[in-house]
C-alpha cells in the first residue's frame, strides 16, 4: 500500500459489491450507494452469485439480503466473512430477527432493516467497515486459527466492559484497547485480557 500523493488509490472511493434479487430494491440500493460517493462495482441476484463476484472483484464492503435464491445471504455472508474478503451488510425484514442474530453468527458486521433509506444505510456501513477494521487488527497479531477465534472474543469482551464502565462507544473501546497495547508494546489480547482480570472501571484517568 502507497502513501503517495500522486496515488489514486488513496482517494479513491470504497467499492461495493450490492447482493439483492428483488430488482427494485437493487436498483434503490445501487443509486443510494452511488449519491453517497460509494462505487458499485458488481450486483448479483442470488447468494451464489454473490460470492462468485465478490471472489474475483474483491470488493471494500458487500450489501446483500438475508433471503436469497441459490444460496441464502447468511450463508453466503459466512463464506465471504470467513475469507475476510470484505465487511458484510445485511438487509433484514423487520420481522426477520432470528435471521439477524444467525447473520451475526455468520459473519456478518452489521444490518440494516427494510424499508430503509441513507440515514439507515451509511451508518451501518461505518459500523461494518470499522468491525471489519477490528477484527483484521487483533487477528494479525495471530496465526493460529483458533488462537485468532479466541483473542477476538477476548478483545469483544474488554471492549464490552470499557463500554460499560468508562462510558465509552464501540469503537473508542477498541481504540483505548489498541493505543494502551502500543504504548506497553503487548498485543491487543493482553491488554483485554488486563481489562477482563482488573475491570474497567479503574481504567479512567
């Protein structure tokens, strides 16, 4: 990755990938996206496709339904969560809440609930894209699969109780366990594991 001025990349737009078989609601979503300043660079209409395109195109985040053809958005959401190709947005009915928390399970960063519109939609893509952000932080301190599996739950853990007990949101949880592992030069595991054993309470300055 280049820091250099001249380089597009460095101002270029997050590229989405937008998986829904209701054209309609594709259409909607793909126009959103676009008035927001996202780049839309594949649309699929079934949850096999969906994979497919995000396999080759590599996409920054993808938006896809949790009901599909071919193959269901969860399974679909787990199989592109579990490659770390991109942060996963699901769009859910509102009556849909046992597929949410299975989307959760799955993978998936956020959802969003139909009908929707940009207030609803680029906030959950910020939430997306910041776990995403998260997840791939802690797991590059880890090799082992299972090791990775565990630190996550860990970090999710202190970052709860900081939460909790210095009032603080999800990602300035995250951050605070982030700048403290830097400045004691341990790893983000660590230092929530500090938080888990002492509380966080004591932690405010």
């Amino acid at each position: 990755m280049t820091n250099e001025k001249n380089d597009p990349a460095a101002t270029s737009p997050t590229r989405v990938l937008v998986a829904e078989d209701e054209v309609l609601i594709r259409t909607d979503l793909v126009e959103m996206l676009t008035e927001e300043g996202y780049e839309v660079v594949g649309e699929a209409g079934d949850g096999e496709q969906a994979i497919e395109l995000a396999m080759e195109l590599r996409p920054d985040l993808v938006v896809m339904d949790v009901k599909m053809p071919k193959l269901d958005g969860i399974s679909a959401a787990e199989k592109i969560a579990g490659e770390r190709i991109a942060p996963v947005v699901m769009l859910t009915a509102f009556s849909q809440r046992e597929l949410v928390d299975r989307a959760s399970k799955a993978g998936a960063m956020a959802y969003v609930v139909k009908p929707f519109g940009k207030s609803d939609l680029v906030p959950a893509i910020e939430i997306a894209a910041a776990r995403f952000a998260e997840i791939k932080a802690v797991e590059a301190e880890v090799s082992d699969l299972s090791e990775r599996l565990e630190s996550r739950k860990i970090v999710d853990r202190a970052k709860g109780m900081l939460q909790a007990g210095l009032s603080l949101t999800e990602p300035e949880a995250f951050r605070w366990i982030q700048k403290t592992a830097m400045d004691l030069r341990k790893s983000m595991r660590e230092v929530a594991e500090g938080v888990i054993e002492h509380g966080a309470g004591s932690k405010k300055k």
